[in-house]
C-alpha cells in the first residue's frame, strides 16, 4: 500500500506493509476442501512460479485451479494476493471474499479484503463507498480479534481516505497500543501529522519510527524530512 504527500523540497512516496497470515492458514472445522494430490501437486508448481517471480504463470495455474478445489481455502487467499499485487483489486477482493466465506472465524481475510477495497477505492466515482465497505470489514475482523493492530491501522487508512482526520488518528494511535512498533501505524500517523502541520507531533512519530527500525530501507528519506522540518523549525521559517 503506497503513500504519498509532499512537502519542501522532498516529494516522497512511502510504501507500508500489513502483515499477513499464511495462505495455507484457516479453521480446520470449516474448511474442508477435499483437496486431491493433483491438485496439490498443481499448487506447488504455481508456488513455484511464484518464487521465481513469474507472476503471470503462478496466476494462470491457480485460476486453472478454481473449479477443481473452490474450497482450498489457501488457493483462493493466495491467488487474491496475486491479484492485489498486479493491481487487480476487484479480482482480488473476490478472492477474499471466497475465503472469508470458507473460514468465517478468521479475521484475516477480511482485513485482506478491506486492504484491496483500500487500495482500490482511490480515484473511483464510487470511492467513499468503497471505503465505507471496507470499514464495516475492519469492523467485523475486529469482532472475531479486537486485538489485531492490523485492522486498526487499515481503519485510520480508510478514514484518512475519507478526509475524517480525527478518526483516522484515533485508529493509529489504537494500533501502535496494540504494536508501538508497527511501521505503517507510526509513518501514517507521522504523514498525517504533516499534514495538519503538527510538525513536532510529526517529528516525534518519526523519530521513533527511526529508533524501532534503525535499518529500515525508507530511513534516509525519514531522515531527510526530520532534518528538513527540523531546519525550518529552527529558522523561524514558515512552513
């Protein structure tokens, strides 16, 4: 999931990552997908081509899979990441919905669910529908595990979309009491901040992210905006 904002002389776009379960992970009192060694040879060569990065290939053998195993609970969570990866969110969100229908006590996907609703909301006529979709799925994961900070920080995502900024940074703020060092919560807490110009709320979430994840890949651009903010803080500047 990709952010951007923009400020000074820095145009940076930062990438955040929810974690997410197994694919091959459900309730197995649900899910009974009666799943032959055809099919699970079949799987594991898709598993395969997906190691060796060919997208495409994974993608085609999981599809050929659909009809033969629609109750492998991880054929269809797999093949909605492959999906949502290529930017095929509609396809994606299908997926999701299938598997949350093969294992309805699992939070995960539906918070894989809402995530693809997020992400392919932006720009759509219908976006804050969509968005909406996606907080009534937030909600439900929260039912079944109110401790999930995933589901928090895909909340304060979704309303941050929605422009309703306070509830946004209720819903981080949830997520880093639940995991002070999940990245996405504190950056999109940090970006927000940025936005409404708290620049020393900003520069102390930012800080922090440094001191979690002293070798993060974005750190040089953290590092870059703290030392910018910083500057003009102390130059009376305005910003």
């Amino acid at each position: 999931m990709k952010k951007s904002f923009f400020y000074g002389k820095n145009e940076p776009a930062f990438t955040f990552y929810f974690p997410l379960e197994d694919p091959e992970v459900a309730d197995v009192e649900e899910v009974q997908p009666g799943v032959s060694a055809a099919v699970m040879k079949e799987y594991a060569k898709a598993l395969e081509e997906y190691s060796n990065r060919n997208i495409r290939g994974a993608v085609q053998r999981l599809e050929g899979l659909l009809e033969k195993a629609p109750t492998f609970y991880g054929l269809h969570t797999r093949l909605g990441m492959l999906y949502e990866q290529s930017g095929c969110y509609s396809d994606a969100q299908m997926e999701f919905s299938r598997a949350s229908d093969l294992s309805p006590r699992s939070s995960q996907p539906l918070l894989n669910l809402a995530r693809a609703q997020i992400q392919g909301s932006e720009g759509m006529p219908d976006e804050r529908e969509i968005l909406n979709l996606a907080l009534e799925n937030v909600a439900r994961a929260l039912a079944l595990k109110p401790s999930s900070a995933v589901a928090h920080c895909l909340a304060g995502t979704a309303y941050e979309r929605s422009s309703s900024e306070a509830d946004a940074e209720k819903s981080f703020k949830l997520a880093l009491e639940l995991d002070s060092e999940m990245p996405a919560a504190r950056l999109m807490l940090a970006c927000l901040y940025m936005r409404q110009k708290k620049w020393m709320d900003s520069l102390e979430n930012l800080g922090t992210y440094l001191e979690d994840h002293p070798f993060a890949q974005d750190r040089v651009l953290v590092k870059s905006l703290i030392s910018e903010i910083t500057d003009k803080l102390l130059s009376s500047d305005p910003i």
